[in-house]
C-alpha cells in the first residue's frame, strides 16, 4: 500500500520526504533527448573548434606569404638602390683618378660606337659640384685614350659623403615604405592577426 502510495505521490509531482532521494537521482539523470542533444553539442564544439583553427591557420600562411613578398619587393629595391650608388661610386672614382677609355671600359659604362657620354663635374663653385655631359671616343682605328681626373681629392671626399647620405635617405624612405605596408598588411586580418605570424 506504501508503495503505491509512493508512486501516486511521484506521478503528482509532490515531493517529500520519503522520495525526495529518489526525485532527485531522477531529475539528476539524462534523459534519451538530452543524451543525443548533448552528443549534438560536443560534435558542433569540435566541428567549430575545426572550423577555427583550420581558417586561422589558412588565414596565417596567406599572411606570410604576403609578408614574404613584401620583404622581397623591398630586398629588390634595396638592391636596385645599391646597384646605382655602386655605379655612381664608380664613376666618381673615375673622375678622381681619370681611367684608360677602351672597347671594354665603353661597353661597361653603356656606351656604344666606340663613344662614352658620361656627366662629369668640371668645377667646384659655392660648395657645390658643377657638372656637365661630356662626350669622350677612342682615337681612329679604336686607339685607346686616357682620360684625366677632373676633381681634387678633397672634392672627391665631399661627393663620396654626399652620395652616401643620398643613399641612407633612398633607403630609411624605403624602410619607411615597408612598415606602412606591413601595418596595412596586418590590419586586413582583424581579430585573427598575432605578432608571432611574422616569424
């Protein structure tokens, strides 16, 4: 008779103190629908959790590879910059020292027919180089010819500095250029961009 009395109690939903150990352990275990909506959960998390981490790595190597070429754009302009102090360094050296003008030395220095055109400085006045485009050929019959420095050791000095720091402002303004384009190159990945992506 108790036990019906029980079950009577529990269908009604009144709780007491003879079942309240057992509407506990009850309310306290899953149901079949919460099992299944559980397993439900855990395969989205894990599905998201995929999802996340596949798109953050992708969006990382697109990132580096961007950076890469960013990096290399500004090796190759670096490169470009030196190539051209290089040939100015030369032609200085040139017009310091004079040189043996020949078939070889004209090729090298881009000219052509047995003919260089090379801007020279022919003086020195308020402190500043004064140059001038000058035309130098070999003799008739390709005889090589030397031609005589036209700058003084001292000028030499000074135009060696100057063209140095012409190429530190050529290369601070392209380093400059490159942290603007790696700042650009950072914010287009909002929420996913890290400092360690740069290594």
């Amino acid at each position: 008779m108790a036990n019906k009395k029980d079950a009577a109690q529990q269908q009604n939903g009144v709780v007491d103190i003879d079942n309240i150990s057992t509407v506990v352990r009850r309310e306290g275990t899953a149901s079949v629908e919460i099992t299944k909506a559980v397993m439900e959960n855990i395969k989205k998390t894990k599905d998201d959790r995929l999802k996340e981490n596949i798109m953050t790595r992708s969006l990382r190597s697109e990132f580096q590879r961007r950076l890469k070429l960013l990096q290399l754009q500004k090796r190759r302009h670096e490169n470009n910059i030196t190539l051209k102090y290089l040939k100015e360094a030369e032609k200085l050296q040139y017009q310091m020292s004079g040189f043996l003008l020949n078939e070889e030395h004209i090729t090298k220095m881009g000219g052509k027919d047995g003919k260089l055109e090379m801007e020279v400085i022919t003086d020195y006045k308020d402190g500043n180089p004064v140059k001038e485009k000058k035309t130098f050929e070999l003799k008739k019959g390709g005889e090589e010819v030397w031609v005589p420095g036209s700058i003084t050791c001292p000028e030499y000095d000074d135009l060696s500095e100057r063209m140095a720091d012409a190429e530190r402002k050529e290369k601070t303004a392209l380093e400059k250029q490159y942290d603007i384009d790696k700042s650009n190159l950072e914010s287009e990945y909002p929420g996913y961009f890290s400092y360690s992506w740069r290594w």
